[in-house]
C-alpha cells in the first residue's frame, strides 16, 4: 500500500525525523486558511500516487496566502498520470543549499533489505541510476542488525555525504530505518532530503510503501487506506476483492496469475509503440477464479476508466479451465448489458482451451475478438485503443 505524501510525512514526524509543517487542504479557500496560518512562502503540493506532480503542475510555490489559493485552483482536478488531485499539502517553504537521497527497501532477487544513497537528489532516483550510476551508493542491510548509528554514518560516507554532514544525517538514516522496520515497510524513500541554508537536515518529500501483508499488527494502517482516501476504480476493486492497480495507459488488462499480468503489461507496452504509444492501463490479477461475477466485477472496473479504450483480457487455463473463463467472458457481458461498449480481445490457452474458443464462437458477441497468441492478442488490444 503507498501512502500519500501528506500521510509519510505524519509518519515520519511521529518517528522524529525531521519535516516542515504542512497542512492537508481539500479546497482552494482551505489553501487559502493553511497558507495564512503557515506565513510566509509556502508550497502547494497535489497529493497523488504518481511521480512527475511538479513537470505535471502539479506542485507551485506560493508567496501569499492569495496567490497559494490561486495556485490550488490550478492544481484540484488536474490528471496526472491518471490520477486526478483532490487533496493537496501546503508546506512551508525552505531555502535549500543542497538536495540529497535516501532510500531504504525490500530487495526481493537478494532476500534481504537494500539501501540506497547519493549526493545527488531532487531528480527521479530512476534517471540518476542510468545516468549517473556512479553516484548512487547500494549497501545491503542485514535484516538483523538493521541500521543503527554507526551503520548509518557508513551510508552516508558510501553515498558521499560531505564529511562535516555525515554527522546530521546519521541520525536521520537511523530514523527512517526506524519508520521502515516498525511500520512493516517495503520502500522507505526521501527525495529530496535537503540541507538548507540555516544547517538544517529535513526529509522534504517522502515515499512509503506498507505491506498489505502486516496489516492486522497496525491498528492505524486500516486508516490510511480509507476507501475514500484512494483512487474510486481501486477502491471499487478492493470491495470486489481484486488485486488492481490503476495505471495511465488506454488498454485495460485483465490476466489470472500475478506474472502472468506482468508479462501482458510488457507485451501491450511494446506492442503499443507501434500504434500510437498506447500503453496498459491497469494491472488485475483474478487469481484462480473465473466465473461470470469475478469477470463481471474485473471489467465493470476497468470499464469505468475513461481511459480505456479496448481491453485485453489474458487467460492461461490450469485449475481454473478455459471454457469455464469463456463462459465467464459471456456470462459477464450478459451482466454488464449496454454497459459494456468496449472492445475485447481475448486469448486463451492452457486446459481445455478448444472447449474455451468453441464457447465464445458460439456467443459471437460483437465486442469479442479471439486471437491465438498473447504477442497478436496484444498487438490487436494497441491497435483497438488507437483507433
């Protein structure tokens, strides 16, 4: 589960690591309130599940509570990367000196915990690793031991931390450890942590990643994933019990088996780059079920994206066979009704996978197109959405 910025923040402040004062607003004229009770510059900062808010607009500095409700008015209801602002943090402004990064997280292919630093934050740790990989510090955590202090300063000294600051950040390392390991985290990220111009070392922008998995032993993480606090289409899911991300891309996928829809998302990428740069626009698991109300639940879901445009629906049958997924195809169209408007195309394989193409023939439902091979199925799905 990723947290809003405004919700790290919280959780880093409870942990004592060092922010600045901020204020959640849901509208420009609280802007307004929590720029003046704030003083001074403040930043408005859309508060969405995405990366690139400020290239976006969605991030504006503000030098009076009159331009800081102006500028809100600019950011609630922008889209970025499909995700639409509804709620924004005013922070108070900082002069900064210099812009580093932080970041602590699972490391699935080793087993063990990751640590990543670098002198040279601000910009998306993503690009700094392909351009500049000399800067960027990887130092195993052992899950034991954890980061204490002196593991801390030995971080900071790998990422090249000037030596008169290694002392400050240290304990702010330390911290964030604290955050990751007590909260049941999978990613603990500060981009930028910045040193400002009075000395001061402070985690400007965060990004933190729970494990759905250690819920039941934090009573507070159920809050922070209200309903109401996540984009309506995955929350709409949860409530069906569907594991869907929402992505920004034009053809929905629908895949049983976790890999299996990561593979889809990889051919629908390439294949839409040959029409028009489509690109997935969701990603959901139905697991092993397949019947009429789980297919009907996946796409009443993905069909209330207006993003999309065709979708893909990717299916190997093993527990689960073909046939009972085709009549699970037809049984959910016949739920959905007009609702339906979309074009499908479906590839099937795996178990009874003759009896599962014979089902939908029969059908011949208008929406429906079959291909034989996911790499066609995903070329035709691009093409669709591009149309």
């Amino acid at each position: 589960m990723d947290l809003y910025e405004y919700q790290a923040r919280d959780m880093f402040e409870s942990y004592g690591v060092p922010v600045l004062p901020g204020i959640v607003a849901d509208t420009p004229e609280e802007v307004r309130a929590a720029a003046e009770k704030l003083g001074g510059t403040v930043v408005v900062k859309a508060q969405v599940k995405a990366g690139g808010r400020g290239k976006a607009g969605g991030v504006k500095v503000a030098h009076n509570p009159a331009d800081a409700e102006e500028a809100a008015k600019g950011i609630f209801g922008l889209d970025i990367k499909g995700h639409i602002v509804r709620r924004v943090m005013v922070a108070a402004g900082a002069r900064i000196e210099r812009e580093f990064y932080f970041s602590v997280l699972l490391d699935r292919a080793n087993r063990s915990y990751l640590s990543l630093a670098s002198v040279e934050g601000g910009m998306e740790i993503e690009i700094l690793a392909v351009e500049k990989p000399e800067a960027l510090a990887r130092i195993e955590i052992d899950p034991v031991a954890g980061i204490d202090l002196e593991k801390a300063k030995q971080i900071a000294a790998a990422g090249g931390f000037p030596d008169d600051l290694i002392e400050k950040v240290a304990p702010v390392i330390e911290r964030l450890w604290w955050v990751y390991r007590d909260e049941d985290a999978t990613l603990v990220e500060v981009n930028p942590l910045v040193l400002t111009e009075s000395g001061e070392v402070i985690a400007l922008d965060g990004k933190v990643t729970l494990d759905e998995n250690a819920e039941f032993r934090h009573e507070n993480h159920a809050a922070l994933a209200e309903a109401g606090d996540i984009d309506p289409l995955e929350a709409k899911a949860k409530a069906s019990n569907l594991n869907y991300v929402k992505l920004d891309g034009q053809v929905g996928i629908i895949g049983n088996g976790a890999g299996l829809v990561m593979s889809t998302l990889d051919v629908v990428s390439y294949a839409g780059e040959k029409h028009g740069g489509v690109k997935p626009a969701n990603f959901l698991d139905i697991g092993g079920g397949a019947s009429a109300e789980v297919m009907a639940a996946g796409l009443d879901v993905i069909l209330g994206d207006p993003q999309v445009k065709s979708v893909f629906v990717n299916v190997f049958g093993g527990i689960t066979a073909c046939d009972a997924v085709a009549n699970g195809i037809v049984g959910a169209l016949g739920k959905l009704g007009d609702t339906a408007t979309k074009p499908l195309v479906v590839r099937l394989d795996g178990n009874n996978v003759d009896e599962g193409r014979a089902i939908l023939a029969e059908a011949a439902h208008p929406l429906v197109t079959v291909v034989d091979t996911m790499d066609a199925a995903a070329d035709k799905a691009a093409e669709l959405a591009n149309a």
